[in-house]
C-alpha cells in the first residue's frame, strides 16, 4: 500500500475517533413523541437515567430531554410496559426520536370464587327417610280454615272468625255512611230553612229599602241568591251574609235594567 493511502486511512480512522468522543460529550436537547399504536400518550413519565433528568409526555404524547450519545432514556406508565432506549448517534444527528410502548396487562391477585347453589325442590328427589332441619315455625300447627271462615264455629265469635271480622267492619262502614248522609240531609234542610226565612230574619225592609229591590221582585231576588250560593252561608255571621247579599243586590238590579 502506498505512503500516501495509508496515511490518508489513518487520518480517517482518527477523524471518526474524534467525531465519535465530540459526540459522546456533547449534550444536546431532543424532541419525542410517545405513541401507542397510533394513539398519543399523556403522561408518560421520561427519565434519563445517565444524567438523573426526567420529564412527562403533554397531551400530544411530545416531550424534550437532554440527552448525549449513550445515555439510557426510561419511559414507564402504569398502563404500559416500561421500555428504556439508548440515544445513537442518528437521535444526535436528527435531534428527534419516536418511541411506542407496549400496554401492559395488570395480574390480578388469585380470588376464590365460590358458587352459589340453587336447589330446584320440584324436581329434586331425595331418599327415604331424609329429613330438614326444622325450627319453630314449622312446629307450629296450620290455622284452622273452619274457624276463620265458618261463623258458626265455637271460635266463631269476632274475635276468632275472619268473616265475623269482615262483616263488622262491613257494618261500621255502613254506620258511618248513614251517619253522614243523615248529617248531610240536616245541613240541606238547615240550609233550605235559612234560605226560606231569610226575608222573615232580616225584614222586608231591608231589602226593599236597603238594597233597593222591588217588592214584587222579592222572591225572585232570594231565588236568584240561592242559584249564587246563598245556601253557603246559613252557618255565616250576620255582616258576611248582608255583605253576600248586597253584592247579589247589585248584580240582580244590572240584570235588570237590561
């Protein structure tokens, strides 16, 4: 080999030496961007375990880190397996780098599960002679159907017997509504007599007079009060009744007059 070639393979060989030590210490600042599939990820804790940096993905899944030629770059979540990447000499060159990580998936803890039975008791068949735990319920006796429904029964009496139950109460329903239809017959009888003797109550006069209404047109005027509810106020004072009439006055006159 010539002089000449070999020197020149030796300056090259130093050169890359060079470049690859000047490399090694010079620090610069990367861009990445965390990705899952086709999917950004948020979050991602980013550490350069060299140089004791660390950092976290934005919501685009982008990040920036210092980093030199060698250094190791964790990426950890929870949600995916950690993966650590050492920076080459190409993330140097591009300054940028594009890592994807694997979802990883959570081991659960071993869990019993027991199964619940349900037993079909219509068709179950069980032997001869089996028999159930039995408590105080099923020791007591059935209720006697004669005694609840037959009133005749010794047991018969209200106190024992479901029809005699019913019928009593069927009875006091009844009482109470004579009772109030009874009441409800007073109060129409109480109000019709109001309605009739109201003249005779507060005079002649006082309607003629004191609410101007023609002699001839007084049993009208009353019956024309009881269509409005004069009826109502039989159990009313004096003044509230007067006053109910003074404006039927009023109303009546208008009707009048048309």
């Amino acid at each position: 080999m010539p002089l000449k070639n070999k020197a020149l393979n030796i300056f090259t060989v130093l050169l890359l030496l060079c470049a690859n030590s000047f490399a090694q210490e010079q620090t610069v600042i990367i861009d990445g961007i965390v990705k899952s599939d086709t999917q950004a990820l948020q979050d991602i804790n980013i550490v350069n375990k060299t140089k004791k940096l660390g950092t976290s993905s934005n919501i685009n899944g982008g990040f920036s880190i210092p980093v030199s030629l060698g250094d190791s770059i964790q990426f950890s979540s929870i949600n995916y397996n950690t993966r650590i990447i050492e920076i080459s000499l190409n993330h140097i060159q591009k300054k940028e780098i594009i890592v994807f990580l694997e979802a990883s998936l959570n081991e659960l803890d071993e869990i019993a599960i027991e199964q619940k039975v349900r037993l079909d008791f219509g068709n179950m068949a069980l032997p001869n002679g089996s028999i159930f735990e039995m408590d105080a319920i099923d020791l007591k006796a059935a209720p006697n159907a004669r005694n609840l429904t037959d009133p005749t029964s010794p047991a018969g009496s209200n106190n024992g017997n479901l029809l005699g139950v019913v019928t009593l109460l069927t009875d006091k329903i009844f009482d109470k509504s004579r009772e109030r239809k009874k009441l409800e017959k007073i109060l129409l009888q109480d109000q019709e007599t109001f309605s009739s003797h109201i003249m005779e109550s507060y005079g002649k006069d006082f309607f003629i007079q004191g609410l101007n209404i023609h002699e001839d047109d007084l049993y009208l005027f009353i019956d024309f009060c009881i269509d409005n509810g004069l009826n109502n106020y039989n159990t009313e004072n004096e003044f509230t009744t007067k006053n109910f009439l003074v404006v039927q006055s009023k109303q009546f006159l208008a009707l009048k007059s048309q």
